[in-house]
C-alpha cells in the first residue's frame, strides 16, 4: 500500500477514525476488523507479500510503515508550510530521559515486570504453553481442555500489555503534574489505563479458571491473582477516572 492508497483508504468512509487507539491489538480476536484502517493496511501488506513467510517479514512490514508515515509527514508539512524546529531536540530528549527513567522507577510498572517474568518463568517451567497443555501430550478438542487452551492464551497475550499501556497512562500523568501542557492528553491517560485493567481483568478470570481446574497449579494461580490484584488498585488509586470509564466501541 502506497502514501496515495493510504491517504484514499482514510478518506474513503469505509473505516471508523482513530478505532484502533481504544483496543488492545488483539486483531483475532476483533469484532472491528473490516472497520479498522490499522487492520486494513496490515491485511494488505500481507496479500502483497503472501509468499514471503520469513523472520524479516515482520521488521519489513514496520520499516514500510515507518516509510509512509514519514512520506505523509513530509507532505503535510509541506502542504501546511511548517518549518520542523530541531533547535528543541535536546532538550525534548533530556526530558523524555526523565520521564523515561521516572516510569522505569515506578512501583506499579515494577510490579508489572515481576508479574510478567514470574508468568513467563511459569510457562517455561512447565512448558505448556507450546505443545503441552497442564501436563496433557495431547491436545482434544473437548471442551473444558478448549476454555484452558483459552485461558492460556489470553494470559500470553495480556502479559507483556499491562506494562506497555500502564507505562502510557503514568507518561501522560507524569506530564499533567509536570504542568507539562505541550505533551498533555487526559483522553490517552484513561483509555490506556482502561486497557490495562482490562487486561488485568482478563488475566485474573482465566487464572480463576487455572485454580479452579487444576490443584496442581493453585499456589501458582492465587500468587498471580494477587498481583494482579495488587497493580489494578494501584492503577485504580493512581488514575481514579478510570473506574467506570468505557472506551467507545469496545466497553
Ligand atoms: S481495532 Fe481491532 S482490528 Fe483494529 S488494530 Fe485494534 S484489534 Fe486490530
């Protein structure tokens, strides 16, 4: 897909603005696809490049749309005729630094990394994540051992998520109480602190299931339940909005 292709995709009325900024990016799973102009292009680059199945594809697919979005950046500044200040840069990249070292510092993104390793060292150790599933050789297709399969995969999916949208939400925060006004955005503060709770809920339902299925694995389920639980009142305490806040098209 080209700068053009992009550009009448976007105009065209076939997908709802800015959708995939609500989401979790779990296209599978997505009842939006067919509205989603992110869907649309990565669809797209795949047809175009359907027999190429290598490890690159996937790098190829992001310096393509690295490309584009700078061929539009490009075009809109030249079209609005704005002359890209870099007399800044230094002291923006000083600035990202501190704040990037702030998130790093911060007592619920480390408990987002100790929950992370903890639920991947788990899987290592039992390895059932790839081919074996609870101590099953084989997998069925009977229903209960469908719902574990299931609860597995929403675990993998949501464990490295929590951090990157939690990481989101305490970047916006941490500019509010900055008075950082330049890079303020209350709407991305809530929406990605609503996706990680989602995601926190999610996980904690299918660890619910892991307890509730297999005793062998009950310590295991309730530590990580309790973490969970741990980082979603800190996120609840930190960023009060989102209690009961619903994301358009998704909550
Ligand atoms: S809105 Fe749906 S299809 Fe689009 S990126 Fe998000 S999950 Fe994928």
């Amino acid at each position: 897909m080209d700068k053009d292709e992009l550009l009448n995709a976007a105009q065209s009325g076939d997908f709802i603005s800015g959708i995939y900024d609500y989401c979790d990016r779990w296209c599978e799973k997505c009842q939006f696809t067919k509205k989603c102009l992110n869907f649309h292009m990565v669809e797209n680059k795949i047809k175009s490049k359907k027999s190429r199945r290598d490890k690159n594809e996937f790098f190829d697919n992001i310096e393509d749309s690295l490309k584009l979005a700078l061929e539009l950046i490009q075009d809109i500044t030249k079209e609005l005729n704005i002359k890209i200040d870099h007399s800044e840069d230094e002291e923006i990249e000083q600035e990202l630094k501190r704040v990037n070292d702030k998130i790093k510092k911060n007592e619920i993104i480390q408990q987002c990394r100790a929950y992370s390793k903890a639920v991947s060292d788990f899987f290592d150790d039992i390895s059932f994540y790839f081919g074996k599933l609870m101590g099953k050789e084989k997998l069925s297709e009977d229903e209960s051992i469908s719902k574990e399969k299931e609860a597995v995969e929403i675990i993998m999916w949501y464990n490295y998520l929590i951090e990157v949208k939690f990481a989101r939400t305490l970047h916006c925060y941490l500019s509010e109480h900055d008075g950082d006004e330049d890079n303020l955005d209350y709407d991305d503060k809530v929406v990605s602190a609503r996706i990680a709770i989602v995601a926190i809920d999610r996980s904690m339902a299918s660890w619910y299931l892991i307890y509730d299925t297999y005793s062998t694995y009950e310590e295991n389920a309730k530590k990580f339940l309790l973490m969970l639980h741990k980082i979603k009142e800190g996120i609840e305490m930190l960023i009060p909005e989102v209690v009961g806040y619903k994301r358009p098209y998704f909550d």
